[in-house]
C-alpha cells in the first residue's frame, strides 16, 4: 500500500469529502493563501476556490460562531484552530453552543460541525501553547472526540468526523504531521469510538492516545527486551471512550497502565481508571497507573520540556512499578 | 443609498423617527403605513405588553422559574416580525423573542417554553424567555451574552454562499456590545459582506450597568463606523420607525450591500428580570421620563388619532387579548412532565452506548415524584 505522511492523510480526508458533498468547506486562519500553519491545506485553495477554503480574520470565538451558525442551516463547516491551544479563545462557541444548540432546542437545531488542529506540545513552545486540551473537550456531552496516532487513522478519523451529524473535535499532533503510514486510498472511515489494540501482550495493558501511542510502543519494545511482553492500546477516540477493548485487554493481562500527555488532574485516563475498577476489579493483580504529564506550566527549556512529557523511559518505569506490585 | 440610512448620515447624533409628537406620521414616510398594518402593530404591541404582565403573574406565583419582561421595549420584536419576510432567519437576545408570535409561531406553545412541559418544543431543556422556534427560522439566544449574533452573521453567510433569499437579523443589548462576539460579528458581517443586520436595543441598563458605563462612544450606532458599515439610531420607542428602519436595512442586504447595525434607543421600563430589583440601582425619575415615551401609549395614540380606535375600544382589546393568553396558559397548563428518559435525547444526533447504559440505570431506579404533576 502506498504511504503518505500524517498530514497528507488529514488533507486527502478532507478533499475526498469536499469533493463528495459540496456543503462541506474549510476556514480557519491562515488555511487558504499561505497553506495552513502547518501546511496540512497545501493545495487545497487552488482545488475548491475561496468560497469553499476560508481564510478568516484573528478571532478564533468569531469564526467558530459563523461556523456554527453556517452549520445550523445545511452547510457542514471543517473549522481549523492554529493549534488547539488558541480554541480556549472559542471555548465557549464549543461548550455552550456547537455542543448544547441540539438537545437545548430539543432537536430543532443541529450543528454538524468539525474542529480540528494540532494538540498538545510541540517543540519548546512554552506554557501558552503547549497544551493538552483534550481532558477539557472529554468531558462535555455532545461533543466527539477523536485522537488519530498513525497516518490511516488520521485519514479515517477525519472522514469519518465529517461525516458525522455531531460536533466532532480532531486532535492531532504537531509532532505527528510528519510521519509516514501506509494510508488506504479512496474512501477510508474509521469509526468514531473504537480503539485498536497496536502491540498484542500477556503481561500489562497500556492504554494511550495520539502522541503518546509512539511513545507507548517504544516502551514496549525495551520492556519485551526485559521479557515483559505489553499489550498496547490505542483508544482513538475519547468521547465516546472504548473501554471495553481496554477491559477485555486487562482481564487478560491484570495489570494497566494509562498513558497520557495532558495533566493528572481528572481527565480521560482518570474516567478510563474509573470504569476499568469497577469492570475487572477481579481480574486487577496490581494498581491502575496513571503516566502522565507533570502537574505545572510546560517549560520552554528543552530539557526541562522533556522531564514534563511522558517519555519511554517514564512508561517503562510506571510498568515495572506495576509488574513488582 | 436609502432614505433611513441616508438619515443616519449621522449616526453620531442622528435620530430616526416616523411617529411625530402630534401622533401623526412623518409625511415622508406615512404612505408606507396603511390602517391595517398600524392596526396590526397597534394590536402585536397590545398583546406582547398583557402578555408579560400575566407572565409576570405566573413567575410570582411558581408556576414558572424565570421570566425576562419586555415591557417599554416591544416595538422593536414586534417591527422585527412584521418588516422580516416570513422565512428570515432571527436570532434574539433577552427581549426580542416574540417576534416569532407575529411571525405566526402558536402562542399556547410559546407560552410552554416558559413551562418546559411537555408542550415545550425545546422538551424542557431550554430556560424560559430563551425562544426557539424552527417552524420560524428563529433560534434561541445564548445565556452568555453574545454569542447569538456571530452565528447569525454565520447563517447570513451560508445563505450568501448557498445564493438564498434569506437574510438573518441577530440582536444584542447595550451591554453585550462590550463582549468579543459584539466585535467578532461586526466584523466578519463586514469583511465578509453578509446579507444580515445586526440591531442593538439600547435600553440604558445592562442589569445595574448604565449604558455610560459601557461605552466612552457618542453612541452605540457610531461605532458601526469602525466597522465600515453604515449605522443607524432610530427611535426604538417608535415602531413605525424601528419597521422602516429595519426594512431598509433588510432590503440592502437582500440587494447584497452588506449588512447594517441598527442602535434602537428605548428603555427597559421593566426590571431586568424576575430576579432584579432595579429600584436598587435606578432612579424612579429617570423611569418616569421613559413611561412617557412608552412605545404603546404613542402607537395607541397614532390609531386614535387616524380614527381607528374609538373611545374604549383600547380597553375590550386589552380585555380579550389577556382572555386569549389566559386560554393558552390553560392549554400549557394541561401539558405533563417530559419523560425522565428524555435527558438522554439530543445529545447527539443518535443514541450512544454510554447513554444507553445511562438510560437504563436511570430507569432502573424508582421514579421519583416531580413537582407539578404525573411522572412518566
């Protein structure tokens, strides 16, 4: 199969399904003219025009209520942020509008709606934008949230968040636009909460999203050279979370350890915890562990940065802490 | 350019206004005024002030949680359901959602959006004095202040891009013209060029806050300037006048000129909701001075004055508009409480696993009685 790199795959999503059904159109800063940010747009003016890739004015809160708006009226908006760190700027439109207008007017108003750009750190971008933005987005109902790792997925996902009649969030990754995966041509969807088991293993379970799926399988391989062999998870999508293909792992495995970016505090890996204790409290040999980010601001210092993002190193020490329970 | 916008060559200081202090009309624009239009704004702003008075009733007595009175601001919802074609999007703030009752929207189940029963379009799930209507093509305000009008500007802008007729109209108070969505919408509209108009009813007071204290501009139509779009201020106390003004600017959107800001001037007579008490904060003179530019008393006089209102008539209207509200309220009042599973309904567009796992332990427990009649 042919390989395409993280962002060329987001691109080849959104132009297959812009080319599927006119209603569907990009905006966001910077997407049109100069490409995107992070290039994932490349191209994608020349093909559909300025009516259909939007460059918009500075105001992250204002173009998502247009979006919002355009999207309660038939069209289905692809909303860039520049990185997710700046839809805080937006948070509101998200909470309490994109999310609420269905249920609070009780069906009349629907708002199909995609928001996407990269999440969490990048390289030494500091305390304002760097972060994990996920544990805020997880825990509102009506909102989806989907997290693509590999190349495939980043295709799938994003297809499958298009086409969805929710507001659906992509996260991807900064760190991930780069790397390359065999990627399925034509139409590719991945459903929207299903996880996928990414390393099979007998001994302890990790479960993880996005970048951390790279970073999870490296700590597998050094923990397979120890002869401990890990079953590697990733979820995918966080709301709705796939628990179950966790559970099935831990009964196997008896032991998980959750990996994550974003801070300790609450958060997907905290709901994760929560519903494997109650589901295989038999099967449980040690302790759920949490990995996570460190609980502060992110550093700009490099070596810093790095003691504050889970590396492999960090999740091989949080397994052997659970293999010795 | 039209003639309202042409008045508002200063929207620094210019006022527009139709009703004239004789209770007649401003001969430049009487033609466009037949009997049976002032009639119907006659009647609309009659119903719309019997209306709150009875709600107001009903919130008092805990028949409904929360009400916002409208009372010395109807003619601007009221003007904004006659001079819309039928299928313009809205998009209210706190006091313009009756618009959608001259728009034709049932009043028994307007009335249920108060009560959030089983009548209630929104099912219960909307707070009252938020109306929602998509039989009508309006859609509730946000809570937050603000955020309805960049979405209006949102639809205007997919109706430009879809080459619809429609155009949108989305409303904000004096006070939510210092909130980011105030600018972000103003902006877009413009930049974007949209068929819609944005209209702020500058009713003085932002709960406690003065209008002053809001904005060091002359007036909240100059600041359209800025924007590079026109601005107008017309007299919000003076339907006929916020009609024409807004049919103007609806007719310039619809010829793809962009859109236009309205500042209606008039004042919330009223508190700023059943939760306010502005005796705290306002003095009673200044609230006086209001009550004698009280936008029904002035359209009650026009209709005198043309002969079409004869000498108690005002009063047997009055009368048999409360009868009708009342007979509404009955029929709401007959409603049943939605059923407790409906939570789950509309969160998303189908029902999710971890909902329907939800529901069912929901259903498992007994059911709980509820204040106001059967549980379901």
């Amino acid at each position: 199969m042919r390989e395409l790199r993280y962002r060329e795959a987001l691109r080849e999503a959104m132009t297959e399904e812009m080319v599927r059904d006119e209603r569907v159109f990009i905006m966001g800063e910077e997407v049109g003219h100069y490409q995107g940010a992070y290039k994932v747009t490349e191209g994608m003016l020349a093909q559909f025009g300025e009516k259909r890739v939007m460059d918009t004015p500075i105001a992250e809160e204002g173009f998502a209520g247009i979006a919002i708006g355009a999207a309660m009226v038939g069209l289905r908006p692809i909303v860039e942020f520049m990185t997710w760190n700046f839809s805080a700027v937006a948070f509101d439109q998200i909470l309490s509008n994109a999310t609420k207008l269905r249920q609070m007017s009780g069906g009349q108003f629907t708002v199909p709606i995609v928001f996407r750009g990269p999440n969490g750190a990048a390289r030494q971008t500091a305390a304002q934008h760097s972060h994990a933005m996920e544990t805020f987005y997880a825990q509102i109902p009506g909102l989806k949230v989907v997290v693509p790792s590999t190349a495939a997925d980043a295709k799938g996902l994003m297809a499958s968040a298009i086409r969805d009649d929710n507001p659906v969030l992509v996260l991807e990754d900064e760190r991930l636009y780069g790397i390359k995966g065999e990627v399925p041509e034509g139409e590719h969807l991945v459903p929207i909460g299903v996880a996928a088991v990414r390393r099979a293993g007998t001994q302890c379970t990790i479960a993880t999203w996005g970048k951390m799926v790279p970073v999870s399988l490296e700590a597998a391989e050094l923990l397979a050279a120890e002869g401990v062999q890990c079953e590697v998870i990733d979820l995918r999508s966080l709301r709705p979370l796939d628990h179950g293909t966790v559970a099935t792992s831990v009964r196997k495995t008896g032991r998980l350890v959750i990996v994550h970016e974003a801070w300790p505090y609450g958060g997907p890996g905290a709901e994760l915890s929560d519903r494997v204790q109650r589901d295989c409290f038999d099967s449980l040999r040690a302790p759920i562990v949490r990995c996570t980010g460190r609980d502060a601001s992110m550093p700009y210092n490099k070596k810093l940065e790095e003691l504050t993002i889970p590396g492999s190193a960090t999740v091989t020490q949080a397994v052997r802490a659970v293999m010795a329970y | 350019m039209t003639k309202v916008l042409a008045s508002a060559q200063d929207p620094m200081f210019g006022l527009f206004r139709v009703i004239q202090d004789d209770a007649t009309l401003d001969p430049a624009y009487a033609a466009h005024f037949s009997d049976a239009l002032l009639e119907r704004m006659y009647r609309e702003v009659l119903r719309l002030r019997v209306l709150d008075e009875r709600m107001l009733v009903i919130q008092r007595q805990g028949r409904i949680g929360f009400y916002g009175e409208v009372k010395g601001q109807e003619a601007t919802p009221i003007a904004t359901g006659l001079a819309l074609e039928a299928d313009d999007w809205i998009f209210p703030a706190l006091r313009e959602g009756a618009a959608m009752l001259v728009r034709g929207f049932d009043l028994s189940t307007y009335i249920a959006q108060c009560y959030g029963n089983s009548c209630d379009v929104n099912k219960g799930r909307q707070m009252p004095s938020h109306y929602s209507g998509r039989a009508v093509n309006q859609v509730s305000w946000s809570s937050c202040i603000g955020p309805q009008v960049p979405q209006a500007v949102g639809v205007a802008w997919a109706m430009k891009l879809q080459k619809k007729p429609q155009i949108a109209v989305g409303f904000l108070g004096d006070g939510a013209t210092s909130q980011a969505d105030f600018h972000n919408a103003m902006n877009f509209a413009a930049v974007f060029k949209v068929p819609c108009v944005i209209i702020c009813q500058n009713n003085h007071w932002a709960i406690s806050v003065p209008s002053k204290a809001q904005t060091a501009a002359p007036t909240f139509a100059s600041k359209a300037i800025a924007y590079g779009m026109p601005g107008v201020r017309v007299d919000g106390n003076d339907v006929c006048a916020v009609y024409w003004a807004i049919r103007e600017a609806a007719a310039r959107a619809r010829r793809g000129e962009g859109p236009t800001f309205i500042e209606s001037v008039t004042y919330r007579i009223g508190a700023h909701s059943s939760s306010d008490d502005p005796s705290r904060y306002r003095d009673e003179a200044e609230v006086q001075q209001w009550r004698e530019r009280d936008p029904l008393d002035r359209m009650r006089r026009v209709m005198s004055a043309r002969g079409l209102l004869t000498e108690g008539a005002h009063e047997v209207l009055a009368a048999q508009l409360d009868d009708e509200i009342k007979a509404a309220i009955a029929v709401v009042e007959q409603g049943h409480q939605p059923q407790r599973e409906s939570i789950f309904e509309d969160v998303y567009a189908s029902l999710p696993w971890h909902l329907r796992e939800q529901r069912e332990e929901l259903l498992a427990t007994a059911p709980a009685v509820t204040h106001g009649g059967a549980t379901h």
